[in-house]
C-alpha cells in the first residue's frame, strides 16, 4: 500500500479503501493473466523435462543393443549345482551339453606343528615362575566345594596338586609329555561330575591350568586341561615366548621363499605369521590356541607338499615346523564326456572352451552351453516397456487441456518414434523383416499398424522361438551393417533430441527459451507492480485532495448559513 496521509470518506462518507480495492484489482488484470501464463510455462517446463527423462532411458535402452553384444550373449548351466557351478568366460564358448562326473575334489596340504609350542611347566618350581602360560595368582579356589589356598610366590604345581589330593575327594596329576593336570574323582566307581570353582574363589589356578570347560567322561570321572598349560602369547615376543636366545635374528624359508627376523625382542609371534603369510610363500598359517601349535596350509590345491628349512634364526625349530607333519591334500579328478582329468584345483578352466566350472562335491552334473536367450528376451521386453513409457508420457502431454496441448514438435516426436518402431528394416537378414515377425505388436487386429494408440505387446513365447530359430535374423532387426536397425535408428535419433545441446534440454533446460521466457515474463510482473504502486499512490493523493476541497466547501458553507442568520436577525 502506498504511503503517506490519507483520510479515508471522513467528509464525503464514501469508503475510499474500498473503493481503490476494486479500482486496483481492474488495474491487476494484466498480471493476474502474465502469471497464468507463466504457471503454464511452468507446466510445460516441466512437462518437457519428462519427456526428456524418459527419452533417455529409451536411449540408454536403444544403447544396450549397440554396446553389449547383447545378441551374443552365452549362458553356461549347470544341472546339479550341488556338485558343480559354471560360467561363462569366453563370448567363442563351446556350445553344447558335457556329462561331467566328479570322483574327488582337490583339497590342501596341512602341516601342523609336531608338537605344542610351549614349554613344559617345571612342577617344582613356585607357580609365578614355574613358565604357566597364563600365570597363576595368589588367593582360593574351590573343587567339589573344598577350598584350596595358593601362594603363588612360594608354592609349587606339585604343591597344589598334593594338596588336591589330600584334602578333596579328588586325585589331581601332572604329566611333562602332554604338559596337562588330570583330576579324577578318587572313588573309583564314581561317576559324579567334578566341581570346579566357587563365587568367592579368588586364584585364577583353575584357570590358568585350562581346566575350566575341560570335558568330563568315564568311571571314576576324569578331566585334563583343555590345552597345555604353557600355551603361548601369540602376541608376546619371540624371546617372551620362546625364551632369550632360542629364536635370534636371521632367516628361514617356506617353500624356498626366505623369510627375516629382525629383533626377537620386539617382534611377535603373530608378526612373523603375518610375514610369512604376506611372503608369496603360497600358505597362509595361523596358530592354534586349543592345540598350542602353528597350523600351515597350503593356497594352492593339490598333491604338493611344503617344504621348510631353517636358516640362521631358529623359528622352525622353536615352533617346531622343522619337523611338521604334513598331510598331503588331494588333487581334484572328474571326467567330462568320459575323459578323465587331474587338476590341482576346484575351479575347472582348460577342459571346456570358454567355460569356467568349479567342483563343489562328488557326483554327477551335465554343463549346457547355449545362446542367453534369456538376457537377450529381457533386453527387448527392456526396450520395449521405455518405449511404451516414453509414447504414453508424450500422448498424456498432448492430450487435450494438457500443457503440451497440440505442442507440434512434441508431437513431431511421437510420430517419428512410431514410425520408426513400425519399420521394415531393409537391412535386416534371414526372413525377420520386422518386430510383428518375432512376436512384438500392439495386440490389435492391425497387430503393426502406426495409427493405433495401444502400447506395444512382446509375445516372450513367439520372441524365444524366433532367437532359437534365427538369432542373428532378430539381432538384425536390431542393430545391423546397414545402421537402419531400431537401435540404430532410435539411437542416433534420441542422441540429438536428447543431448545437453539438444532441442528439448535447449527448451526446458535452466537456461533454456521456456525458463528465459519466465523470467521475462517476471520481469514484466514487476514493471507492472511499480506502475500499480505508482498509481494507486495517486488515486489516494486524489481522494484525499477531495476530502480537503470537500472540508473546504463545507466550512464556507456554514460561514455563508451563519452570515445569512445573522443578516436575518438585523431584519434585513
């Protein structure tokens, strides 16, 4: 609203706001219709950017003909995939059906340390340093509810385990060759479950003896440590675990890859696990906590073995690999149409051309080799439903009271769209000469006639025929030497329509003719709304000069009355 005094009907009784309201409103006609016109802008804008995302995906669609060899597509399958898996690695795989039978699967060689890694306890030595892997602390622990005190600065293994033995109804034992304690129920043809541990227990012996969890069994019942009771620190170092001096700075080899120990008293044991395992040694190995023992197996499958050979530092002797016990893996063996083979592995790439199969058990399989149909019928279908989505986004545009009503380019489009999919292709071969002969139409009586609105129908089970029949004959209708293909035709033909540069981003782009014409339709508005400022401005300055002149005559008029009266009262 303009600014400034304004008196409002006070003299003439007339509702001026009311009346510059309507005055105004006349004025706004011209906007009002500016910004329909630019809702419809708008519309269309939008309506355009539709057109062109879906024009997109049917070229993308188009693309995929052109670009992945879709129609020469195999697929491998397997008909037991219990005993085998295949696929495809080559486009020139034979094709064909192979009886494959499996005998054996390759497996691994296994080496495993020949004995544990720790050393054993010393039973007379005070329990903090008797070597325990996990040492035993000071304080109580409880079988079958007695309870049993350590003092682990002062007594010995062969202290505690007397001490077992004469106070519970329980015999404990020590044996140095599996470096494990036995406890056994003392009654001989007792069956009753050895008690271990209470909740005010406060020594960690039972646990640092690997008796807690051990497995009971027999008459009288009897349980050993789970593992040796000197079981390694994996992540300790090699002098914490082997002792100063065992293991030293030097070399090694597996499998003649040599290996170094830098600093025995910095480096781990997991560290020089991980070394080997990043060596190309060919194995990877790991230490096993239950067994207290390195396991190695080999990467490779197969009848090999893995050869070990110490150097300067020691390790194989210490983790005891030097003389590991290896259990030789199988080579894999199976025949193909009665032929046999022997590989050292599972996964098959030299016996079949172009196909890759891996073993997954012992039994019989048959690989077929044949032409994708598959992926070929879901790349038309694919087409087919971008086109049908396309053509009903442009037709719903055009429709009548719709923002691209009779919009001739748009509609110039659609009609090139659905000519061009109603082709006879000339450079097509075999006897498909169109897409009505491999079972795609409309689904009406003019099964392929561009008049018709109906979206296009594929018939899968007429489509599969032809691609068995002749499939280079339906490629042709699709892409071919002479580039009339519907691929190539849609494709070079949406690439233009479609492009960054082209007419439909050039139109409904952010900068395209529709956005420029909304802004200067905007502009317009503004023009407008300062000219309809300016004016009612005026129109109040008017009616407010009104009032005045009208306040004027009012005041005149009432001298004049009262002049009048008084010449009246003198009797003149």
């Amino acid at each position: 609203m303009a600014g400034g005094l304004f008196v409002s009907g006070l003299i003439s009784g007339i509702d001026t706001d009311v009346l510059i309201a309507q005055l105004m409103a006349l004025e706004r006609t011209p906007i009002n219709r500016t910004r329909d016109r630019i809702g419809l802008l708008e519309d269309q804008q939008d309506a355009v950017r539709d057109i062109r995302t879906d024009l997109l995906t049917l070229f993308n669609r188009a693309q995929d003909f052109t670009l992945n060899n879709v129609f020469e597509g195999i697929s491998g399958t397997s008909s037991d995939e219990t005993v085998l898996t295949a696929e495809i690695s080559s486009t020139v795989a034979s094709r064909g059906s192979y009886a494959v039978q499996v005998t054996q699967l390759a497996s691994a060689t296994v080496a495993v340390s020949s004995s544990y890694l720790g050393t054993p306890v010393d039973p007379d030595a005070t329990l903090e340093d008797a070597g325990f892997g996990l040492t035993p602390t000071s304080g109580t622990f409880t079988i079958n509810g007695t309870q049993i005190t350590v003092d682990a600065t002062t007594d010995s293994l062969n202290d505690i385990i007397q001490d077992i033995t004469n106070n519970t109804d329980v015999t404990a034992s020590y044996s140095a060759v599996t470096n494990k304690i036995t406890l056994t129920n003392t009654d001989g043809g007792s069956s009753d479950i050895i008690n271990l541990g209470a909740d005010d227990d406060t020594s960690n012996f039972l646990e640092a003896g690997r008796l807690e969890g051990a497995f009971q069994s027999g008459t009288p019942t009897t349980m050993e440590s789970t593992v040796d009771i000197s079981v390694v620190d994996p992540n300790a170092t090699l002098d914490d675990v082997f002792g100063i001096g065992t293991v030293s700075a030097g070399t090694f080899q597996v499998n003649g890859v040599t290996l170094n120990i830098t600093d025995p008293s910095t480096e781990t044991l997991n560290d020089i696990l991980n070394d080997i395992n990043s060596s190309g040694a060919d194995v990877t190995a790991t230490f096993d906590s239950s067994t207290d023992t390195i396991r190695v197996v080999s990467d490779t499958l197969g009848s090999r073995t893995m050869n070990f050979t110490d150097g300067t530092s020691g390790f194989l002797a210490a983790t005891n690999l030097d003389t590991a016990t290896q259990t030789t893996g199988n080579d894999a063996q199976f025949t193909v149409d009665g032929q046999g083979y022997t590989r050292n592995s599972n996964t098959i790439t030299d016996v079949i051309g172009g196909v890759s199969f891996t073993l997954l058990s012992a039994g019989s399989s048959t690989v077929t080799v044949t032409d994708d149909v598959d992926t070929m019928v879901d790349t038309i279908e694919s087409f087919v439903e971008a086109y049908n989505t396309a053509i009903g986004t442009i037709d719903d545009a055009l429709a009548e009271d719709e923002a691209l009503e009779n919009d001739a380019s748009i509609r110039m489009i659609m009609s090139y769209l659905r000519s061009s999919v109603f082709n006879i292709i000339d450079g097509a071969t075999g006897e498909y000469r169109s897409l009505v002969d491999i079972g795609v139409s409309t689904g009406t009586e003019d099964a392929f006639s561009s008049d018709t609105l109906n979206a296009l129908q594929v018939d899968a089970t007429a489509l599969r025929d032809a691609l068995n029949a002749d499939r280079e004959s339906v490629a042709s209708l699709f892409i071919n030497d002479s580039d009339d293909g519907i691929a190539n035709i849609f494709e070079e033909y949406l690439r233009d329509v479609t492009s960054t540069t082209g007419f439909l981003q050039s139109r409904a782009g952010a900068n395209g003719t529709i956005a420029d014409q909304i802004e200067s339709l905007n502009d317009r508005i503004d023009q407008l709304e300062q000219r309809l400022d300016q004016k009612e401005e005026r129109l109040r300055r008017q009616f407010t000069q009104m009032e005045v002149m009208l306040s004027s005559f009012q005041s005149t008029s009432e001298f004049l009355t009262m002049q009048l009266a008084g010449l009246q009262g003198l009797g003149v």
